[in-house]
C-alpha cells in the first residue's frame, strides 16, 4: 500500500516537472514581460551607405553599400546588372561583377551574367548598424 | 427679336450642359478608380506601383496612375485620351486578359511609353519634379553625382542631354524581358553618352 503511494507520488512529480519545463519551452513573443505591462520600445536600425566596404577576408562576397530596395532579381530581370554588368559598370561608375560570374561551369566566357551566380543578394548583402546577438569569433 | 435671344438662351443652356458634360466624364475617366476598375491594370501594373516609392514614401505624397500616363494640360490630355480608344479595343479583344499574356505584351507597352515620355521630354515627370526645386545636398551621394550635370544644364539654360526616362526607366513597374537591348536597338530611345562622358570612359 506504502510502497504504490511512493510509486504514484514519483511518478506525479515526474509528470509535473515535465509539464512546468514544457511551459516554459513554450514562452510567449513577449518574453517575460506581461501583458499589462509596457513593451520594449522597437529600435530601429539604419543601413549603412558608404563607399564601399573593405572585405573582412580573402574572397569575401563585396558587402552593398547601397538601397537595394528598389532591386528586383526574378526570373524575368535583375535590376543590378543595370549598373554592375560588363556592358554598363563603366557608363555608371559601377562595381563589375566578377570575371568568374560571367564563366559557365565549363569555363566558357558568356556575354551575360552567369546563371549560377545570377541571385546576386545570396552572396551580395546589404549592412545595419547593428550589434550582431552573438559573438562571431570567425 | 423675342424668338432670337430665346434661341440664345438655349444655346447657351446646353452648350454649358454639353461641354460641362464632356469635361465631367474626362475627369471621370481621368481616376485611379475609373484605371483599375479592368482587371488588367488592377492585377498587374496596380500591385506593382505599390512596392514603389511612387506608392510609399517618407512624406505620404502619391502618384496615381493619371499623374503620369495623362497630360494635365487640355490639349495633350484630349489627344492622349482619343489615342487611349485603342486601349478600349484591344480591351474587347483580350490582348493583355492575362498575367502570361500581360507579360508577353509587357515591352511593347513599355517601349511606347518610353516613347511617349521621351518625345516630351519626360514632361508628366515634371508636374511633379522640378530641377529647379531639387536640392542635391538633401539627396543620396550617388543621386546627387549623377544628376548634378544635369541640373547645371537646365540652370545654363543649355539643351539637356538627357531626360528624366532615359535613367528612370522601370521606377514604377517591372521592368519587361529584354529590355536592356531593346532600348539599344531602338533610335529614339538609345541614350548616346555625351562627350563628357566619352571623355571620362577614355580616361
């Protein structure tokens, strides 16, 4: 009798350690704060337009020191390669995109960008100045 | 005599009536809601121009569709309006009732517009715009490089060597397939570098 109570008390509190660690797990948006209490105020971060970024190491993607938010790449258009192709850079002072950009993957020169490089922003981005969350040690 | 001013009178009734009319239903015509009430324009051009800055902005001043694509003054407004009848055909006939359709027409409509906008030297650009009202101090670096030797230009009093079109092509919809060689391979809209700017290239 002693002995299934024991069995029963352990078995609840396992249960109920697992259920109050599962709340926690689930957390809302807010984070700690309650409901009526006021929220942290939203910082809004700029972006960073310069002259050009240094690379941080060899082979670095160059960083864009400019609004992109008028840049579209789809499958109909890129609206970078209005100033970064081979055939515009110089008309508009312009970066070129790179010779390696422009070689198919049997080194064939084209005349136009690449398609496996063609998504510029998957390498190119654009900077905030904004603290990273995490420390980067690379 | 009586008869004579009472014909006058009525003249003058339904000529009032008759050109009030006319205007009324040119202003009518002349609005956002009256352009996306086809599907056409609402599906395609419409949700494009609101991902522009001609749509949002930091100052909450719009552009609607007539701002650009129709004169404001009288005359160019009637005869863009009589040459737009063609867009009521072509409307019957479901040249453009869908998105791949849109699309596969899209640089034609594009080039004539270009076309339009160069012939008038970009004038619905200027309802708005004004060289003389542009500040490059308050504008980006790169704005400002680029348009300084045009506003000396237009502050000279020399021929401009270029229009507001000629660099701002795709501000305010998707730039069609192809257009890049279709301008070059168009003599009206194939920008010629200056000799300045030969000059720089050289160097």
């Amino acid at each position: 009798m002693r002995k299934s109570n024991l069995g029963t008390a352990i078995i609840l509190s396992v249960l109920l350690s697992v259920f109050v660690t599962s709340a926690y797990a689930v957390g809302s948006l807010r984070g700690e704060y309650d409901l009526d209490k006021e929220s942290k105020t939203f910082e809004k971060k700029k972006q960073i337009k310069n002259k050009g970024f240094d690379r941080n190491y060899t082979l670095q993607p160059p960083l864009i020191p400019h609004s992109i938010e008028k840049d579209k790449v789809t499958l109909k258009g890129n609206t970078c390669m209005k100033c970064h192709s081979a055939k515009n850079f110089q008309k508009e002072k312009a970066p070129k995109a790179g010779d390696s950009h422009y070689l198919d993957r049997d080194g064939k020169v084209l005349s136009k960008i690449s398609s496996r490089r063609y998504f510029c922003m998957q390498c190119h981005v654009p900077q905030l100045d904004a603290q990273p969350l995490v420390d980067n040690n690379f | 005599m009586n008869s004579k001013i009472k014909l006058l009178a009525i003249g003058i009734v339904i000529g009032v009536i008759g050109w009030g009319g006319f205007n009324w239903s040119l202003a009518l015509t002349n609005t956002e809601e009256f352009c996306i009430s086809c599907h056409e324009m609402e599906a395609n051009v419409y949700k494009e121009l609101q991902e522009t800055v001609h749509w949002s902005n930091r100052t909450g001043v719009r552009a609607t569709c007539p701002d650009c694509h129709v004169p404001k003054d009288w005359m160019h407004k009637v005869v863009r309006k009589i040459k737009a009848s063609k867009e009521l055909y072509h409307k019957m006939l479901g040249t453009i009732d869908t998105p791949e359709k849109f699309d596969e027409y899209r640089l034609t409509m594009a080039m004539s517009e270009w076309k339009r906008m160069k012939e008038t030297d970009s004038r619905e650009c200027r309802n708005c715009h004004n060289f003389a009202s542009m500040n490059l101090d308050k504008q980006e670096e790169r704005s400002a490089e680029r348009h300084e030797p045009h506003l000396w230009e237009v502050t000279d009093g020399k021929e401009p060597s270029r229009t507001c079109i000629d660099c701002h092509k795709g501000i305010a919809h998707t730039l069609p397939q192809g257009w890049e060689e279709a301008v070059d391979n168009d003599p009206l809209l194939k920008v010629e570098l200056t000799k300045e700017e030969k000059e720089a290239l050289a160097e």
